[in-house]
C-alpha cells in the first residue's frame, strides 16, 4: 500500500508537466495578449511591457527578425512580420520556448510569477489571499455534502418506495435541479433578511460560512444522497446480506457493517472530482455572498488574458484533481479489498 | 399428514415439522398506482417432518419453490400460512429481539459461496461475526474460528485474507465453518456445491456427512439434482410447482419411484457406464413448467404428466379437477398421485 502510494505521487508529476505544458501553449496559441488594451499604450511602454513579462526576448528577436529591434509602432511591426512569415513563426516559437523555461523554473521554485494584469501583485500572493477562503468554504460544503447526502440515501435505501424514500429523493432532485444563483439568493432571504440568523455576505466569522458553504454543498449533498441510495440498493440485493440476516446480525448491524461499506463505493469515487471541484471556488456562491475565494479569479484570468494568472489556477486545480484521486483510491482500497494493489 | 415412517422410526418429537406451508410473493403492477397484480405462489401447502440426526433431501426443477421453502424455514422470507415446529416450538410466532436470539439454533449454507460472503470481510471475521452478534465471543475467540476452520479443511494460517482470494471450494468451506461455528442443531444446505467444480463436489458432500456425524447434525439438504442428494440423504422428497409430489426413503426413490415426475428425473439421471447408458429409457417430459403465477388446476403436473395421455376420460378428469394429496402407500413412500398404488 505504502509503495502504491509512493507511486502515484510519482506519478502525479509527469501528469502536471503534460497540464501545464498543455495550457502554456494554449494560452500562446490563443489570440491577443495581457497588453492589448482598447486604448492603446505607446509602443515603447508596451514592447518594455512585453520585455519585462518575457513575452519578447531580445536573443531571439536578433536570431530570427533583427529587423524588428528598430521598429517603433505596432502597424510597422505587423508589416514587418509579414513582409517574412516564417522568420516571424520561429521568432515566436524560439521566444514561446524562452518563456515555457523561464515559467517552469519558477513553477519548479514554487513561483508563478508575477500577474500581467495587477501588476503590482504577483499570483503567489493571490492565491495566499484566495485559497485559505475557498478552502473553508469547501471544507464545509464537502461537509454538508456528506452529512445530509449521507444520511438521506441511507434513510432513502432503508425505507426503498416508502414516504422517507420519496421525501429524501425528491429533495434531491430539487437539489441537484435548483441552480446556485436561486438558491443562494433565496436562502439569504429566509436566513438573513428573514430570520437574522447569519449575516448575508463578506467573510468575517464562522457564521458568515454558512449560508455559501450550504449553497455551495446543495446539488453534491444531492447527488451523494441518490449515489448512496443507488449503491446501498445494489450491495443490499446479493447474497451475502442474506447470509447477514441469516447469522442472527442485528439489522442495524447488517446494514452499518455489511451493507454501507459497499454501498459507499460510488460515493468515495465520486467525491474525488468533487472535492477538487469545491476546493477550487465556485465563481456564482462567491458572487453572491462576496466572499474572496479562488473562483473569481479564474473567470477575471481568462477575460483579462492574464496568462501566469490562469496558469496557476488551472496547475492548481490539476494539483487539487491528483490529490484527490490519490485519496479516493486510497480508501477505494480500505473500503473494498479486491480493489488493493500489489 | 406425517408419514408412517417418521411415526414409527422417532419415539421422539422429530426436530423439524412443516406442516401445509404456503409463501406467496405479491406482484405489483403499474408505476404511481401501485395495485397488486397477482401472487406467485413459489410454496403451496408443503408438509414434512425431519427427525433428529436425519437428512432429508429435497429436489425438483429451478423455481419449483425448494430454495424458498429452505428460507421459509430460516425465516428469511415472510411465510404466508402455515405451521413451522423447531424443536417443539412455534417459530412462526417468533419475531424481532427472540427470533434473532433463537437463529443461533437454525443456520443455512448458502448456495453461492462467491456472493455468500461478505467480499470486504476477512475470513475471520466473517467466521467469528455470528458467535459477536450473539454474545458469544470471548478470549478464546480466535482459537475457536481457528478450530472450526481447520475441521471444515481450511487451513487456519489463512484467517486474515479476504474472501476472493480463495477458490469455491475453500469459500464454501468457510460458509460452512460460517453456519456451524454457532453449534446450530438444525441446517439447511440449498444446493451447497452446484456452484462448485465437479472434481470437489465430492470432497464437500463429504465434508458435510462428516460433520453431520461428529455434529449431531439435522440437515435440510436441498438440490437439483437427484445424484447429489442421493447419497447423503435418508429420505428424498421431489418437489414440482411449489407442492411436494413425493417423499420416499432414498434408496425407495431410485429403486422404485412411484410418482411420474419422480420417473421422469430418475430416468435423466445419466449411468456411469456406456453399455448400460446406450440402453437408457429416458422420459423426456413436454413443454415449460407452468407460470407459479398461475398453476394448473387438479394435479399440477397433469400437463406434462407422461402417463395422462394413457389414462381413461373419467380418470383424466379427475387429474384435471381434483388436486392430489400425499398418500402414504404401504411401504413408506407417499406419493401425490392418483394413478399409483
């Protein structure tokens, strides 16, 4: 078990080199650039810019388009550029390959650089900023998640086409069918404006995690309830609960012991993705209530084409992935045996 | 209702009595309204007695009731009517707390030793989990599964693995050690090696007869196949449709089978030796078993009965209309026929 572990944080390396390798090219090959705005800088600042982002690099403009050193405004450069198409495809490629060893040096230290939009911020300090806040909040939304998602398949499974099963399962569709931005709203004018049991907005206190940790948790609480109730159905059909019964097991036994352990497969491997999915914030739930987490950030990244920003949330996210397959599998092997490596 | 034979062989009260036994499963239809549709009737009034120390065999075709009758027993299914006596006792009239206390005495071995057991189970402790749920645990716990592993032939060194990683056999061996670890005096075995390989059949009947004998053990021993009961069972009882057709001696069965139906399984049963095989009668019977949803009226098996075709129209329509009891003939067989003295 220690040496398949071992592995496969090994392995989690190479994937995240493939993830982002892949973005970094993409983020290239996309068009427009962080510096492209409506109102355009002066060419001087902005090839200064672009010097100082590495988005331009001076050895290889030399190499394969010396022309351009001289050149003054962005029409002269684009008709310099294809005046020689192919001296201008390797310029790029040769400064692309500058600035993907340049970035992985620094992901490799731990940095990912500075931001191309704020520009007296760099992403390291956003996501120090932004990440302890959406852990939280996904903390209890994987907690929500789980207790009430938990408890109602399990109830569901017990009492299969009675009224509790009915109940917990209409529940559940309404929870995975409400969408965020209802339900937050509404939960805010009945816990907040209505009852004045916890404060609307902003992140202050462990109140104020509440309502978006609820909102955030609903539609995974939901579908943890029906994966419960599916898996519970499934493991309580064979034969070996039978045999359960048949050895004089008390019920609550047979089902705790015999029949959730079984019944729990479909919903440790689901909540991998989900986990990575909550611990990389939700852009709606932090909207809504306000509150500083990691989700706005990946939406303003990709409009503001803020590469080094969007790169380091979708490493991260992949980091959040890995990890929590890792752990899935790793209880996938408690839970059941026959799923043991090695 | 019982036979002569359990009558006269027990002065005692015999261990187990069943008497007119009726399970009935309900069939819904229709998705919001649900209304019941109908009644698959899987036992319809089966009676007998096992004595002590006996092993009665019960055989007949895939859902003709035999494994649901052995749940029955176990009150693993709801029973609809009917008597069932344990060791003088009403078990039917048993439920919750006192009915999960009093399984200890009646275990049953399961047909699937691959979906029996538990697959996230060591071997320990499914064995030990009976003797746990019943308040019998205590320091020489492991010593005792141990023991009971090794008298079923499992090696005890293997008590920490899990369940796949042992062949049928072995599995079905730890189902037995499983059931008899609680010392029950009472088991019902449903078709405890029709899922295994032939090569060790054998070696678990054996098993089985061996620990019958140094357990003190009453078996309810229940297959499809008449070769495998034939030599572990005293008395044989065939059922058809949820109605037991007859109830013999073992050897009686095989020498002499009085009921058609009996005669059509004799006659399928395959002779280890190829001259005496060539020149095998085999009655091959007519068409499916009929729906248990809705069984034919009189004799169940008139149907497909070989010998209906030869009867006389008066006798015939007896078979139709008039549903035959088990009837004793002189010399311990019973037999529900009306066309054989």
């Amino acid at each position: 078990m220690i040496r398949f572990v071992l592995r496969r944080i090994l392995g989690i390396f190479p994937i995240l080199l493939v993830v982002f390798t892949f973005s970094f090219v993409l983020m290239r090959v996309a068009p427009g650039g962080p510096f492209d705005a409506e109102k355009p800088v002066p060419p001087e600042v902005k090839r200064n810019l672009e010097l100082r982002y590495r988005m331009r690099e001076p050895w290889c403009e030399a190499r394969f388009l010396p022309a351009l050193q001289g050149v003054r405004s962005p029409d002269e450069e684009r008709a310099l550029r294809r005046a020689s198409p192919w001296a201008s495809r390797a310029e790029r490629v040769c400064t692309g390959l500058f600035q993907y060893g340049w970035m992985l040096g620094n992901y490799v230290r731990g940095d990912f650089g500075p931001s191309y939009k704020y520009k007296d911020r760099s992403v390291n300090e956003f996501i120090r900023a932004g990440m302890p806040v959406t852990l939280q909040l996904g903390l209890l939304a994987v907690t929500f998640a789980l207790g009430i998602g938990l408890v109602a398949g399990l109830v569901a499974a017990v009492y299969q086409n009675r009224w509790p099963d009915h109940l917990a399962m209409i529940a559940a569709l309404l929870g995975i069918s409400v969408p965020n931005f209802v339900l937050g709203p509404v939960l805010i004018l009945v816990f907040s404006l209505g009852l004045l049991w916890f404060p609307p907005a902003r992140w202050e206190s462990l109140s104020h995690v509440f309502l978006p940790g609820l909102t955030l948790g609903s539609a995974y609480a939901a579908y943890v309830a029906r994966l419960t109730r599916g898996g519970m159905l499934e493991v309580v059909r064979q034969d070996f609960i039978r045999t359960a019964r048949a050895k004089g097991l008390p019920e609550r036994l047979v089902i705790l012991r015999h029949a959730l352990r079984g019944g729990l497969l479909p919903v440790v491997s689901y909540l991998g993705p989900a986990m990575a999915a909550l611990f990389t914030g939700s852009i709606v739930v932090e909207r809504i209530f306000n509150v500083p987490g990691m989700g706005r950030y990946f939406v303003d990244a990709a409009i503001n084409r803020d590469i080094t920003l969007a790169m380091a949330v979708v490493v991260v996210n992949a980091v959040f992935l890995l990890v929590a397959n890792l752990v899935v599998d790793v209880v996938l092997g408690i839970l059941d045996p026959r799923v043991r490596y090695e | 209702m019982l036979g002569r034979v359990m009558e006269e062989a027990s002065t005692a009260r015999p261990l187990v009595e069943v008497e007119d036994l009726r399970v009935h499963f309900p069939v819904y239809r229709g998705t919001v309204l649900k209304r019941k549709a109908a009644v698959v009737r899987a036992v319809d009034g089966v009676s007998f007695a096992i004595a002590r120390g006996e092993t009665l065999g019960l055989v007949g075709e895939s859902g003709c009731g035999k494994s649901t009758t052995g749940r029955a027993l176990m009150r693993l299914v709801p029973v609809t009517s009917g008597n069932i006596r344990f060791d003088g006792e009403d078990l039917l009239s048993l439920r919750g707390e006192v009915l999960r206390r009093k399984r200890r005495h009646f275990q049953m071995i399961f047909q699937d030793p691959y979906g029996s057991l538990d697959p996230r189970m060591t071997v320990f402790d499914i064995v030990a989990e009976p003797l746990l749920a019943h308040g019998m645990g205590g320091p020489d716990l492991r010593d005792r599964v141990q023991s009971m592993l090794e008298r079923c032939g499992m090696n005890p060194r293997y008590i920490r693995r899990y369940p796949h990683e042992f062949s049928g056999g072995q599995r079905q061996r730890v189902a037995i050690a499983r059931a008899l670890i609680l010392e029950p005096s009472f088991v019902v075995c449903d078709e405890p090696v029709s899922a295994l390989d032939v090569s060790i059949r054998a070696q678990v009947l054996n098993l089985l007869v061996e620990l019958q004998r140094d357990l003190g053990l009453t078996y309810l021993f229940i297959a499809h196949d008449l070769a495998a009961v034939r030599h572990v069972s005293d008395r044989i009882a065939v059922m058809y449709l949820g109605r037991i057709v007859e109830l013999s001696p073992a050897a009686e069965i095989y020498r002499r089978p009085a009921h058609p139906y009996t005669q059509a399984l004799i006659s399928a049963v395959p002779i280890p030796d190829p001259r005496a095989e060539a020149d095998r009668q085999r009655i091959v019977l007519e068409g499916d078993v009929p729906s248990p949803l809705a069984p034919p009226r009189g004799c169940r098996f008139h149907p497909r009965c070989p010998r209906f075709a030869s009867l006389g129209a008066v006798q015939k329509a007896r078979c139709r209309e008039e549903e035959p009891l088990l009837r004793v003939l002189g010399d311990g067989r019973q037999v529900a026929c009306h066309h054989v003295d």
